[in-house]
C-alpha cells in the first residue's frame, strides 16, 4: 500500500488498525494524519507529500508512475513543511515554517528553500519568507517573478538556481501584491496599508493611478486576473460589504458583466485551464462546498464535473493539473471521510488512488455533519453547522457549542473535523456558528463583529443555542460550551453573558483579558498586528474589560475547565493566569487544569493530546453526559 509504503520510507511507524466499534478509541480521532498536502510537477510525472511526524512535518517526493521515493526533506524539531510550489518541470520551493503549537500562525516568516525534486542543488533563499511568487514564467525554466514589500511593493526576477534576483517594477504601496497579464505585464498592485485600508493601483504606462481605497472590512474591488483575449479583467466587488461577486470588466468601456455570485458567501479558488488562460469555474461554500462553472463547454470544464459528479457524496477540491492538461491531481473528502487524493489521467480516463488522510477512519463510524441556518435576534440570518451522534433520533440531545477561533477572516466549514466527530462519537450533538466577525459572508457579515467579541458576537452563539433548544434537538438543561484560542475565549465569555444556558465551560488556550491582547503576545509586537487590534478591539479600558471573562468572575457559576500551553506565543500564560487566580479568590476555582510545560498555542505531542480529550470527556459526561443506551450513539467506555 503507497502510504504504509511512504512510511516505512521516512522511518515512521503506523499504529495497527482497529475493529469496529460503536466507541472509537480517542487515539484514532487525534493522531497526525498521514499526510497534510500533495503537490502534482507540472509534467505530472511526480507528486510531493508532507507527512506530519510529531514537533514536525517531513517532505517526501514519488515518480508517480512506480510510486518510486526519489528525494526527502526534514528539517529539524519545531519545523514545518507547509506548502511547495513548483517552479519549473523539475524544481520546486520548499516553505519551511516554525510552529510551537497546533493552532499556530506562523511565528515569523517562513524559511525557503529550493531543492530539485531527486534532493540535488539544494539552496537556502536568503530573507525567502519576506518574497512570494507571482509568476513561474513556464517559458523560461531557469527564472520566475517574485515581490517584496518593504515601504513599497517590488517585483523581482529570480533565478532558481542561485537565488540572485534583479528588479522589474516598484509599487507605491505597503504589503502589495501585483498582478499580471497573460504576456507577464504588471497591470494592477493590490497594498494593504498599516492601518489595515486596501489600495488599489492599476498601471497606467509609468505611472500608478488608485482606483479604490477602503478600511479594513468595507468595500471591495480585488483584480483576479485576466481574460484569454487579455483585456477584460475579472474583478471581486463588494460595495457595501455584501458578499463578493465576480465581475467582468472591459477597462476600455463602462459597466461590468457579472460572472458568478452568491447571496450568502464570498467567492473562493478560481479553478483554471491547464494553459492558465481561462477562468474554468469558482468555489463557493454556501452550507456544502461546491463550484459554480464560468465556462460550462470549455473541454476541460467537462473533465472536471465529471469528476465532481463520480464522487457524489463526497466534495472534491482540485489540487493541480500538469501544463498539458493530461493529469489533475484532486482531494476528495466529506464530512465522515477525511478524504483520499487522486489522479485523473485523460488519456485513459481512469483516476489512480493516491494515498488516503486518516486510512484508520471509518465513515460509516462518524456523524453527519449538516448546515443549518438560523435567526439572530435581530433578524440575521447565521449560517452553520450541526452534528449529531450517529443512529441517535437527534432528539434532546446534550449539546457542546463550538466556537472558532480567529475569530475575524475565519469561518467554520464543512468536511471532516477530528474533535466534532470524537465528541459526537461520545454522545454529544455540537453546534457551529459562522457568526458575525467570521470570514467568508461578505465584509459587513466580519466588520459587524468589530469591537464585539464579547457582545454581538457571543449573541449569536447564544442565539444559535436557543434556536436548537426550540427546534428540540438540544436538552435546555445538558449544554456546556468549548473552543479554544478566540474559541476559548467565547466559551467563557457565553457564560458570562448567559451564565444560566450552560451547565460546564471549557477554555483551551484561550483569550480571558482583552486588555492583556495589547501587551502580551506575538499580536502587538508589529505594526500591523497593533493596528489590527486598534481595529478589531472594544476601545477603551472599561469596555475592554467588561468585555472579558476574567473580569466578570461573578458571573461563572458553573464548573470549568482550563487548558493551555506554558510556550504559548499567540495567548501567552498571563490569560491563564489571570482567569485562574481570579476564580480562585472568588473561591470557585476550575475543577480541572492542564498545562503542559512544552506545549504552545495548541497541543502537538499525541499522548498529551490523548490526555486532555480523555479529561474532557470525563468532564462533560459528568456535567451533561447521561447513562444511555448503546444504539450506536458513541457510550462512554
């Protein structure tokens, strides 16, 4: 088998298989996946794989017609191969990030390398996480275009093979990004300024020319990328923050021609032809992701509905196809399957199995995961998830609401995710709200959540509850609340603002201070990330802390539980700290901590991982949990 076989090759060991079983054992939902990306060459004749192995995760590159291993990465504890990008047939970059927990961004920027695909000429690019690639110029292997912003945005050619770059353009904007045109003209540069406004430029001869500016969280007007005949451009607009649409528009003429929109979500990936030339289809994620096709009798949009079309129970994403269309390398994945990669020859019609995510997991185990919309107090509609045991009748169920975190530009989606299924395996319906301040629903959906973290936002989650309360799938009396990072946040601060909805709490690495995010942590430590929090943030100290669960003691009655991590970056020890000495004054301290000494913003070791999804569920089933019956529901061991 290619992943047992991927395996042994980089010296790693897979635990046994398991029998089924109504209980799925907690190591099955937490230990690392087998792989987290596989990246197809342009010719097709080899993929790459990263294969997360603990504080780290490995590279490993396979000619795909023999599944031979012919070159491997590793670089070190703490170090991360989190994405390649192919820069010509035989040579790609290696984006190596540091992480010292599992909910991380990326500490700093991320260190580059360029290696050819059997390991050879291995180079470092110095300074290589401050560039991104915009063009690998397929007409000439030896260079590709990358830009750099500093106090303004450049455009640089690269060599691959020495890593020596020459300057082509320069940008009067901060953190820009160019876009070119099919002939590898810079026509457009989109900036986003320090206090977080969008420019937009457009390159007129010599000379820049704005045609739009907007704070962060407003209007939109973002080039895509061009048309085959090279002159209409395709643009995401938003005027007043509904969710974006994709327009058509001829630079020479007025108005605009819509391509494709939603009425609930922003659009995602463009899937495009294999010559980059023509905008094949868009991804939405309204509920079930899915794409909406732009050019329906293009010949290679007819390849890749069917290929949708053979997994009708499953979403596929498709991951990348060789320049001369023959292979398209796809994922596809559901809600009970963590998903299987696959490549489609054309020539013979056949998709070859790849490598599966999480082999060990059964679907016919897990638990449906459905969308749900839901009304808000003030008439919002809210869009999110519901998962309920499998073969419960989804009646009176105890329910854990599940916050994300973030929270801003984030959102929850469909597909399968580890926690949701263990507790729903345990018994547990659990309830997701894109609420206001997430991502994905237009601007004005986020920048509703603006300065109401703990207000607008956690009302919606409330009101997200009382909706399953009414619809009787929730037990009023059996509802506790659980996220972690902003999620951790929420879930305490649900309680405060509801402290007789819930029956437990549990915070996992979490925000409990508001005023703490302007001092403590990696957030406030650069420029943007002290304008994000000017932006994002109630204003003023009192508002700050009437907006945080540890300053609202008083108001966590119920039983909590506290986890974090003692290297944590992101939302340091002082939240922890500050929650835990204040409960404790007040003479109601949490009934179970767990720190881990080594851990960050997120556990990555499996048996301290083991460790706290066994306590959670002990706390849980001892709070809301029931004795019940097995009918595959996911009882207790």
């Amino acid at each position: 088998m290619l992943l047992r076989r991927i395996l042994l090759l980089l010296g790693l060991v897979l635990g046994g298989g398991f029998a089924k079983a109504t209980t799925v054992p907690i190591a099955d939902f937490f230990k690392d996946p087998e792989f987290t990306s596989v990246s197809l060459s342009p010719t097709g004749e080899y993929i790459t794989v990263s294969v997360p192995q603990g504080d780290r995760t490995v590279l490993a590159a396979f000619r795909v017609k023999d599944m031979k291993l012919v070159g491997k990465w590793d670089y070190g504890a703490e170090r991360h191969i989190d994405a390649v990008r192919w820069v010509n047939d035989e040579r790609f970059f290696l984006y190596v990030t540091r992480k010292t927990g599992r909910f991380d961004f990326r500490v700093g920027t991320p260190d580059v390398y360029v290696s050819d695909v059997d390991g050879r000429r291995r180079i470092d690019i110095p300074n290589g996480g401050t560039y991104q690639i915009v063009d690998t110029l397929p007409d000439d292997p030896k260079n590709i275009l990358v830009q750099r912003s500093v106090e303004s945005a450049f455009l640089f050619r690269m060599d691959v093979y020495t890593g020596r770059i020459n300057p082509v353009a320069t940008a009067p904007v901060r953190f820009g990004s160019f876009q070119l045109d099919h002939e590898g003209n810079v026509r457009y540069v989109v900036g986003t300024e320090e206090n977080g406004d969008t420019v937009i430029l457009r390159r007129d001869g010599d000379t820049w020319t704005q045609i739009h500016r907007a704070a962060m969280g407003e209007s939109t007007r973002i080039p895509r990328g061009f048309a085959r005949d090279n002159r209409r451009v395709v643009f995401e607009v938003s005027d007043h923050g509904e969710p974006a649409r994709l327009v058509s528009i001829d630079p020479e003429a007025e108005g605009e021609v819509l391509l494709a929109r939603n009425p609930n979500v922003d659009p995602g990936a463009i899937l495009r032809s294999s010559d980059r030339r023509d905008m094949i289809a868009v991804a939405f994620e309204d509920g079930l992701p899915g794409y909406e096709f732009l050019a329906k009798d293009h010949e290679e949009a007819k390849v890749y509905a069917g290929l949708i079309n053979a997994f009708p129970e499953h979403a596929v994403s498709f991951r990348g196809v060789s320049k001369d269309g023959r292979y398209i390398l796809f994922l596809a994945y559901s809600d009970v399957d963590p998903g299987s990669y696959y490549l489609f020859d054309r020539s013979s019609g056949r998709a070859k199995f790849l490598l599966a995510s999480r082999s060990w997991i059964k679907p016919e185990q897990m638990s449906p995961m459905r969308p749900v919309q839901i009304p808000a107090r003030d008439g919002t509609v809210l869009h999110g998830y519901l998962t309920v045991p499998r073969n419960s009748d989804g009646r009176n169920l105890p329910l854990i609401l599940n916050p994300h975190g973030g929270p801003h530009g984030i959102r929850d989606s469909w597909g399968f995710n580890p926690e949701v299924q263990f507790l729903a395996n345990r018994g547990y319906a659990v309830l997701q709200v894109n609420f206001r301040g997430s991502g994905g629903y237009g601007a004005a959906h986020e920048r509703a959540g603006y300065r109401q973290w703990g207000r607008v936002m956690i009302d919606d989650m409330t009101d997200a509850v009382r909706w399953a309360i009414g619809q009787g799938i929730a037990d009023k009396d059996r509802i506790c609340s659980y996220g972690a990072s902003y999620g951790g946040y929420a879930a305490l601060q649900a309680v405060v603002r509801e402290p007789d909805l819930y029956r437990c709490t549990i915070g996992y690495v979490g925000v409990y201070s508001l005023p703490l995010m302007f001092r403590d942590g990696d957030i406030p430590q650069t420029p943007s990330g002290r304008a994000y929090l000017r932006r994002v943030m109630p204003e003023g100290l009192a508002e700050q802390q009437a907006q945080s669960p540890a300053y609202n003691i008083d108001r966590i009655n119920i039983p909590v539980m506290l986890v974090h991590g003692a290297k944590d970056q992101r939302v340091p020890m002082s939240h922890y700290r500050l929650l835990l000495d204040r409960l404790t004054e007040a003479g109601k301290p949490p009934q179970d901590t767990l720190v881990k000494e080594k851990e960050g913003h997120g556990f990555y070791d499996f048996n301290n991982q083991v460790e706290l999804y066994t306590r959670m569920q002990a706390f849980l089933d001892q709070h809301i949990g029931q004795v019940r019956k097995d009918a595959g529901a996911g009882a207790s061991p």
